[in-house]
C-alpha cells in the first residue's frame, strides 16, 4: 500500500522554493536527485499498461527513476541484489559491527564525501583484516561485506560502516578456522587501529591537497589548524560496537535487506506533511529501549536540507566486498570455505531475472500475472481501454 506522505510529496511542494532560495549553492547532483525523485512514478517518466492474463483487469503504471537516493525504488534493487547476495552466504555464525566517526572527522566528511567516506571503508576493513589474520586472535582471512550509511535516524550527518562478518576465516595453511561462538575480535584493538590507521591517512590527503574546505570550516585548510581540529579525536576512543551473530543465514539476508539499499529517511517514517512542516518518526538512542521511538517536527527547508546532504559522489560505491568475498577471487574463496566446511556448493547463477518479474504486483481484482500490453513515452497519457461495443457504422448514421 502506498504510504499516506512520501519524500515525493515533500520535494514537489517545498523543492521549487527551496532550489530558489539555494540557487548556486547546490550541486549538480543534489539537484539531479530531487528533480528525479518528483519525477517518479508520474507521466514525466512515461509507463506501461498491464493486463491480467486471467480477468482482463487492465491498469496504468508509471516508471521508475531508479535513482539510488529515492526512497520508493530501493525496495525492488534490494530484493534483485540479495537474491545474488545468498548465494555467497557460508553455514557459519554472522556477526554485525559498525565503525563510526567522532564528530571532529564527520565535519571534514561532510565538505569532503569522496575522499573521507572512501577513507573509511578502507581503514574500517584493513583494521579488520588486520586484527583478525593476527594469531594472537582469529589467525586467519576473513570475508567482509561493509555498508556505507552518513545518516542518524534524525537525518543528521552521522557517517559510519555496517559490516557482515562470517565467524571465521581460511588459516595460511589453508584450514578453517572458526571464532568463538559469540565473540569474534576485540573491539578495543579494532577501535585503537582504526583510530590510527584513519588519522595518519587523513593528514596525508591534507598534505596532499586532496581535501577542501569553505565557509566556517575555511580556516581547517591551513595544516596546523587542521592538526588542532582533529587533537580531540586522537584522545578520544572510537567506537567500534560488534553484536551477537545472527540466528541463521535467514537472519542475515534479513538484516542486509534492511541495511544495504537504505536512505536517509523512509516514506514510511513521515507522519505528516502541511505544505509548510513535516513530522516524522525517529529513534533517539539516547533513552532507554522502551521509550526510543520518538516524533520530530522540522520545517520543510531543513527536511529537505538534511535529506540533501546524504547525496553521495557520483559512481560511489555504498556497498563494498573485503577479504574472501573480494572481488575476482571470491568464488575460488567461497568454494574453499564450503569445502572445509563441509557444506554444499552454490549453484552457479541466480535466477536474478526470474525474481525481478516477479516483483510486479498481482491483479488486485483476481490475483492472476499482469503481462505488459503497451507503454506511452514521458509526459504521455496512455489511451483508455475501449468501455463497450463500437456503435455500428449504419446505426451511427440512422439512428432510427
């Protein structure tokens, strides 16, 4: 059922005046997002007309932008990737850990997306290939899949990695090796490398000129100015929180369905919407469990300003494979794994294809298959179904 309000509404109707009162000071791709997100689902995008093979019902259905920022089209990309996604998964224990950025370094992020957002993917699993091939702890080569979110659930700027970590690793000597069933590595020594690995390597994209900075944040271009913003985080720990493993491989493709293909705010958290605020639903994880879901009011601007600053670089990848699960060599890995293991191979192929027609809606007359019948281009109506019989040609010139 579509949500009541969605983010669609919110841009179609405070977006023209916000672009107007930000004008040159939004990028190329903020903009290219909001115009993409009023377009969908409309005749701005064109359609097709279904048909039940069973009842005839026929009925109208607009495209998608398929932008990866649109909170209607991530529901159908996650369902096609995790169905690829399950075959990598070994009969072994989860487990969940998140890396997170102090607040000194989330501001740098936030003038420089690319290069700090890529950062962090890259010290966050060189920490944990690092901790975890050490004998001292899990002494093997461990498979990672990290998930990028820069959001709060207020939509504040908040940066952090969600990894998927099987509990286990191939030894050197090519055993398997399994951690203990609720502990896989120390936070502490995860958190402590991470904090040097991420700080060394930021100072030396300073020091390269990679980074930029305007506004109040100006003055951090000078190098000594820099090194005094970032002096607090060096003395601070930073949070590496790792949680019990999943129930089961069921659970993980639960998990990565609600994780992987996430934006910064769903449709289904927006409550209300008078053309002029919107009220949504939060959880402030300051509170105690019971009494974390939260309601926040925010005028339409800022709505729409902490959306835009979730916008990610152009051809960035959210969604990246480390370890055993990296790149070319993931097969060969994954086959080793579930030989040692003793598990059953993964079949070759998904059927991708078959799952992504299945995600059309049934007829909601009958149940039967909606089959395309004709498609209209962009800002075209499709013609109505014929209502009766075509009056015969005599009748229609006699009509006595």
């Amino acid at each position: 059922m579509r949500p009541t309000i969605e983010v669609a509404d919110i841009f179609r109707a405070a977006g023209p005046a916000y672009r107007a009162t930000h004008a040159g000071h939004l990028s190329l791709g903020q903009l290219k997002v909001m115009s993409a997100i009023e377009s969908c689902r409309t005749a701005a995008l064109g359609g097709h007309v279904e048909a039940c093979s069973d009842c005839g019902h026929q009925r109208i259905a607009y495209n998608s932008c398929r932008n990866r920022h649109c909170p209607r089209c991530q529901g159908a990309a996650a369902r096609t990737w995790l169905e690829a996604q399950e075959a990598n998964l070994l009969p072994v224990g989860y487990f969940h850990v998140v890396f997170t950025l102090p607040a000194e370094v989330a501001d740098i992020a936030l003038h420089n997306k690319g290069q700090v957002y890529d950062l962090l993917f890259k010290a966050a699993s060189e920490t944990m290939l690092t901790i975890a091939a050490d004998p001292k702890h899990l002494g093997a080569r461990i498979g990672i899949t990290a998930v990028l979110h820069t959001w709060g659930s207020a939509m504040t700027h908040h940066p952090h990695i969600h990894m998927i970590v099987p509990g286990g690793g191939i030894a050197p000597d090519g055993r398997w090796i399994s951690s203990r069933p609720a502990f896989l590595l120390p936070v502490r020594v995860l958190g402590a490398l991470f904090r040097r690995l991420f700080l060394s390597r930021l100072l030396d994209l300073h020091g390269a000129g990679k980074l930029a900075f305007f506004g109040q944040m100006a003055g951090l271009n000078d190098r000594r100015a820099f090194q005094r913003h970032l002096a607090p985080a060096r003395r601070k720990r930073w949070v590496v929180y790792a949680k019990a493993p999943f129930a089961g491989p069921e659970a993980v493709l639960a998990y990565l369905s609600r994780y992987t293909h996430r934006v910064a705010i769903s449709n289904s958290r927006l409550l209300r919407f008078d053309g002029k605020e919107v009220t949504f639903r939060y959880k402030d994880y300051r509170r105690a469990v019971t009494d974390r879901q939260q309601v926040m009011t925010l005028a339409a601007d800022e709505f729409i300003r902490r959306f835009l600053i979730h916008i990610l670089p152009r051809g960035f990848h959210r969604i990246r494979h480390y370890g055993l699960l990296a790149g070319s060599a993931r097969k060969d890995c994954l086959a080793l794994a579930r030989k040692l293991l003793g598990a059953t191979p993964a079949p070759d192929e998904p059927a991708v294809e078959q799952a992504a027609a299945d995600l059309r809606p049934p007829c909601p007359c009958c149940g039967g298959t909606m089959i395309i019948i004709g498609t209209f281009a962009p800002w075209r109506q499709p013609r109505a179904p014929p209502t009766g019989r075509p009056a015969n040609r005599e009748t229609a010139r006699d009509p006595a």
